[in-house]
C-alpha cells in the first residue's frame, strides 16, 4: 500500500514539475529578448528536459548561439 501511495505522489509530483516549468517559459523568453535588445550577456540553468527544448527552439528562432552542456552531466546506466 505504500508503495503505491509513493508511486501516486511521484507521479504527481511529476506532473506539478513539468507544468511549473511551463509556466514560466513565456515569461522567461519575455526576459531573454530583454536582455538580448540590450545586449547583455546571461546564463540560463534548467533542470526541465521540456523547458530546455522550448528554450533551444526560442533561441535557436532568434539566432542566439547557445551551449547545451547537459550531455555532460549525464548519468551512465552502469
């Protein structure tokens, strides 16, 4: 029984975290073209894999360069 009230709060807990992150997104774009039409220069850190493809795509759309460097920090499966 508790395991399946653990699983149950796990997946909640993973649909508030994705949909949190995309709450933020359009404001976050909103502040990247800011920051881009005074040409300041920024770091942006994401822990979301979907937050992190819309913010490739939106950059990638303005011809901002960027570096990925999750592939880095990537968990092997050993």
């Amino acid at each position: 029984m508790a395991s399946e009230s653990r699983k149950e709060l796990n997946g909640i807990f993973k649909k508030v975290y994705l949909r949190t992150g995309l709450a933020k997104l359009p404001e976050l774009i909103q502040l990247i073209d800011l920051l881009l039409e005074n040409q300041v220069s920024f770091v942006i850190v994401v822990y979301n894999s979907i937050v992190m493809d819309a913010l490739k795509a939106a950059l990638s759309k303005r011809q901002v360069p960027f570096v990925n460097i999750s592939p880095f920090f990537a968990q092997s499966k050993d």
